[in-house]
C-alpha cells in the first residue's frame, strides 16, 4: 500500500473516533412503575349475639303478667314469638301466658342468624275460698224461745176446758215446742196454771191444776211429747194484773210457759 493511501486510511479512522467522541449518549429509559398495592379484603360482619333473653318471674299463675327483657347485639332482624313479633335490639314486654310457654328470640343480620329461649311455667291458680257464713243472731235460750213462740191462753171464769180459741193457739204452740225441743235435746217446759183473784187459795190451787192439766193434755193429743211436759199450779198467788175488774181478771185465768225447774 502506498504511504498515500495509508494517510488516508489513518485519516478516515481518526475522523471516525472524532465523530464517535462528539455524538451525545442517549439516556437510559425510566424503570417501570411499582405494581399498585393488593386491596384488603372487607372484614366479615360479626355473627349476631343475644347478649341476654330472660322472663320474670319464670314461674305465675293463670292470669299474672311476666317482663321479658333481652338485648341483642350485630343484628338488623329480631323476633319474639309467640304473641310478641319484631322488637328491638334491646327492650322489655310483658305478656301473660294462658299456659306453660317456651319463648323464643330469633335475631338475623349480614353475618348469620342466633337464637335463644326463655321458659315460663304458668299454674292453675288456688280455688278462692268459701264465702264467710251469713252472719247469724245469737243463739236464743230456751226461755227466750218461749216468750217470742209460744202464746199464753186463756179460761172462762171457774172453767178449765180448754177454749175454741185456745185450740187454734194450743195447735200453733205444739208446732213450736217440737221446733224448740228439736233445738234443745233433753229441755223440758212447765205449763203454770193461773187464777183470778176471786175464790179462797186452796180452791184456786186444785183450779190452776185443772187448766195446766188440761193444756199438757191437749198438746199430748197434738204430738208433744209427754215426757218433755211437767204441770204446776200456783193458783191465784202470781197474778198478771192487779186491777179488780174482769178485764184484769181474764189476763190472769190463763196457762202459761216456761222453762222446766
């Protein structure tokens, strides 16, 4: 090769490295962007909870009230049955249970359902007790019985049979004697015979015998027993009246009732 064309050979190298030794560097691309961060996933709804469900008191009788009170928590959703329905979270209620019940909260939401029970035990109420009894008078003795149910009756002037009226008194006297002495067992009752003033104190005596004679026996004839019958004479000695006209003197020709002596 010529001197020539190696000048020029060594021309065009260094024009080249000249070239190369002018020409700007080309920067570096950017990195690529991070990858965006993972999303967290939603927490998961909490299961509801019946915090508390309670009746008081558990145990009534037919008619008597219970509170029901409860209280719930992470629900939307809450029941009581029977006879109560939709509540809220928290409450109480009174009901009055017919009859044993098995109360029931049931509560639901986004992150399930829970339940939970409350029991009642309801009993028959006791009888109510008897009416007191009437009141009542006070017990009459028997000679009370006598003067209040038994009538006096009355003689003619000297006479001991016993009178047309006297019989209709006599008959209503023997209904009340066997009521009396049904009323008390074992009592008996004296007929007294009775006389005016008139006529001397032994006559009088065997008179008033007469009249209480004749009066037991006719009560005897009527059902009276005889046994619960006893006679006495006291003439003209016990008069009912003291006056000397013949109104007074009837009042005092009688027999008379009280309690045997």
């Amino acid at each position: 090769m010529s001197k020539r064309n190696i000048h020029l050979t060594l021309l065009a190298f260094a024009l080249i490295l000249f070239s190369a030794g002018c020409k700007k560097k080309a920067p570096a691309p950017p990195p690529p962007p991070p990858p965006p961060p993972a999303e967290k996933p939603a927490p998961k709804p909490q299961p509801p909870a019946i915090a508390s469900f309670t009746a008081e008191p558990s145990s009534v009788q037919r008619g008597q009230g219970v509170t029901l009170r409860w209280n719930v928590t992470n629900a939307d959703n809450i029941t009581i049955e029977p006879g109560v329905g939709t509540v809220a979270a928290s409450g109480s209620r009174q009901v009055f249970p017919n009859e044993s019940t098995v109360y029931t909260i049931r509560a639901s939401g986004p992150g399930g359902s829970a339940s939970g029970t409350a029991r009642v035990s309801v009993t028959e109420p006791p009888p109510p007790p008897p009416p007191p009894p009437p009141a009542t008078a006070p017990r009459r003795s028997l000679q009370e019985r006598l003067e209040s149910e038994v009538s006096d009756i009355y003689f003619n002037y000297d006479k001991y049979d016993v009178r047309e009226d006297a019989r209709s008194t006599l008959t209503r006297n023997a209904d009340a004697l066997k009521a009396i002495f049904s009323d008390f067992p074992g009592s008996v009752v004296t007929i007294e015979g009775h006389c005016d003033e008139r006529g001397s104190a032994e006559y009088n005596l065997g008179l008033g015998d007469r009249r209480s004679s004749s009066t037991k026996d006719f009560l005897i004839q009527l059902g009276v027993p005889a046994d619960r019958v006893k006679t006495v004479s006291y003439g003209k000695e016990r008069p009912q009246c003291q006056d000397a006209n013949e109104e007074c003197y009837q009042k005092n020709r009688r027999s008379h009732f009280v309690a045997g002596q």
